[in-house]
C-alpha cells in the first residue's frame, strides 16, 4: 500500500513555541478527506487508515524536512459522555504495548490537552467492546494511526501531537458497511458500501445516523483549524 500524495502549503509551526519557524509540520490522516482538511497547517499524507499505512506516510514527511508529526483525522468515542464532535487532543497515546506521552508545548499549541487516545491495531466495533476498552484503558477515543506515528516520531527524536474528532459515540456500534467503505488508499469506496447495504439493508438507519456523525466531525476539525489558523495570524 502506497500512501496519497502530499496535501498542503500551511505552516502553523511559526506560531507554536519550541518550532522551527519556516519548516512545516507533517500531518497524517487517514482520509483523503481529512488530509485536504488539515492541509492550512502543513504538508498532511493520507495513510489509509492502518497502523501501516501511517507509519509510511509518516516516515516520508519525515524525509522532506518535517520538524514535527501530528495525527490528524476522526476517531472511535469510549466515553459516553463525550458526543460526537469533540474534539480530543490528547495528553498521551495508549497502545495495547506502551504508552506515548504528546509533546507538552506542541499540545498546547494545537489547543490541548484535551482527552485521552488509545491507538488500537483494529476497528472497535460493538458497543460492549467500546465499554471494555474504556474500562481498561481510561482513554476516552480510540484511532488506528496515532500509535504508529507517535513510534515514527520518537524514532527520529521529533515533537508529537494529536488532533482527533469523535465520530461514532461510545453508545453506538459501527454498522457494517462502515467497515467496508475504506481503501488502502483512503478514500471512501461508494460501491463497497452499498454492496454491504445489499446484504443487510437493516444497518441502513444506523449508516445514515453515521453519515451525520461524519459531517458532526469534519465539520468540528474545519472548525479547529480554522481556530488554529487565527491564532497563526496573530
């Protein structure tokens, strides 16, 4: 699996104390979608949404001079008290192996500390699996990429944060045709899902319940960097 193409001409790494002015952060998602989100605070590479994928993605903005790696993009919610929409930037990373701590001034740069993250090597599907993990863990969201890319970072001795908004809640499982939607590349694959649709059409009420979840979280990450882009032009 190829990562996408670099996305992005911002460069929020001025603002953020302790950043090398005129060197662009390197942000990894695991969308398309979400890398032409993240694309006002630097050069983003969409992953495909695997551990993988974003370890690949991270090791090449590494190569073209990134002087910080941030993970950016949607997340699954543990806690049900947090909706939708929220955003998390979390203090730490919790893995099934270790824990990574998000680098302290770059977090608060980016708005944080907000929340917890576990970085799981699966999707966590069922609300029962939710429930589990966010007893055992304490962490509040979980993603697929952070872990990785905290790794990347730490090899090369690089600031490491995290930016990530809550798509489906703690209170809900995934349907299945979410499940089948994303390609290696990281764009949504219309005709899988609708596939998937084919052989259960009863997931069809919880997908279009998802689908405005989705719009809930982009639309809270636009919100972000939008926030973030002000606080750059100060």
């Amino acid at each position: 699996m190829t990562p996408n193409k670099l996305t992005g001409s911002g460069n929020l790494s001025s603002a953020c104390p302790g950043q090398s002015a005129g060197l662009p952060f390197g942000i990894i998602t695991g969308l398309t979608a979400e890398a032409r989100l993240a694309a006002p605070l630097g050069y983003a590479r969409a992953g495909g949404g695997t551990p993988h994928g974003a370890t690949l993605a991270a090791e090449y903005l590494v190569t073209k001079g990134a002087t910080a790696l941030i993970s950016f993009g949607v997340a699954g919610g543990l806690n049900p008290a947090l909706p939708p929409g929220t955003i998390v930037i979390p203090s730490r990373i919790v893995t099934p192996d270790r824990t990574h701590a998000t680098d302290p001034a770059l977090t608060a740069c980016l708005g944080g500390p907000r929340h917890i993250l576990y970085a799981g090597p699966d999707i966590v599907v069922t609300l029962a699996e939710k429930a589990h993990l966010h007893a055992e863990t304490d962490a509040d969201a979980i993603d697929l990429e952070s872990g990785a890319v905290a790794a990347v970072a730490g090899r090369h001795n690089l600031p490491f944060a995290a930016i990530r908004a809550i798509l489906d809640p703690a209170s809900e499982s995934l349907p299945p045709a979410a499940l089948a939607a994303l390609d290696a590349a990281g764009t949504i694959g219309i005709s899988r899902v609708l596939a998937s649709i084919l052989r259960d059409p009863g997931q069809l009420p919880n997908l279009v319940r998802l689908t405005r979840y989705a719009a809930m979280a982009r639309a809270a990450l636009r919100r972000h960097v939008v926030s973030l882009g002000q606080i750059r032009s100060e």
